[in-house]
C-alpha cells in the first residue's frame, strides 16, 4: 500500500514547484503487511508531453528490501540539481516483485513544476534549452 506521495527541498520543505538548481526530493510512504516481501518498486517520471523522463528502480536494492518486516517506511529518492529541464512533470509509481512481475501501477500520483534559475543559461543565451534533462556537468579547459 502507498499513499501521501511528497516532495521536498533540501531544507525539509514540501513543495510542488522547484528551481531547476535545487535537489528534489521524492519521499513515498509505504507499509509492509508481511515480513521479509517480495517487492519492488519503479518511480516513473514523465514530462508534461507523457514523454518518460525517467525510470527509477529498486532492482539494485531488493535485498535491502526483501528484509523489512512488517510496518510502516519511507523511501527516499533524491533526483539532484540541474538534471531535469523546465518543464511540468508527473510521477506514476510501479509496484513489481524482485524479478520485474507488475502488481499495478499508481499513474499521475504527484505533479510538480521544475522553474529556471538562469544558471545554466549564463549571462547572454535566453531561449529554451532543449531536452527532458539539463545536465550541468563539471567542464574543464585544459591549456596544452
């Protein structure tokens, strides 16, 4: 079971629109009803054209997983700064066994809005940045 999807910012807050220069953070309830599951889990991120964006599994986690006992838990899953562009998304959670086996899928259970903090653009581009992702990776200039 799982209800009461949320998101927050590095400082703990809810929220539902972010700066693209800040870490998202995806937090999803869920209680276990036997001990030691067979479970999985995959966060599907879509943009605002159904497009998928990504899909974020637990397949490398299972044994951590297949562990719990009985009771109530949280997941917490942090998608960092400056990966996904401006833009509308939806979150559907899939719920599977270890071995990928769908039970059923939860669509559109959390909206949120990524907004431009201009740093990516610099001081002289202005038009959109094309893409599901804005990566801002670490450039180095080298002299030879």
């Amino acid at each position: 079971k799982c209800e009461n999807i949320f998101l927050v910012n590095f400082k703990g807050k809810t929220k539902t629109d972010f700066l693209n220069g800040e870490n998202i953070f995806i937090h999803i309830p869920f209680l276990i009803k036997c001990d030691h599951p067979d479970l999985g889990f995959c966060v599907a991120i879509y943009n605002s054209f159904g497009e998928i964006v990504s899909a974020i599994n637990t397949y490398h986690i299972n044994d951590k997983i297949s562990f719990l006992e009985k009771g109530k838990y949280t997941m917490k899953i942090e998608i960092p700064k400056y990966i996904l562009n401006i833009g509308e998304y939806s979150i559907n959670i899939h719920f599977n066994d270890k071995y990928g086996n769908l039970f059923k899928i939860v669509e559109r259970c959390l909206t949120f809005v990524v907004v431009d903090d201009g740093y990516r653009k610099g001081k002289f581009f202005k038009g959109p940045i094309p893409g599901p992702i804005s990566l801002v990776p670490e450039i180095n200039i080298d002299n030879f």
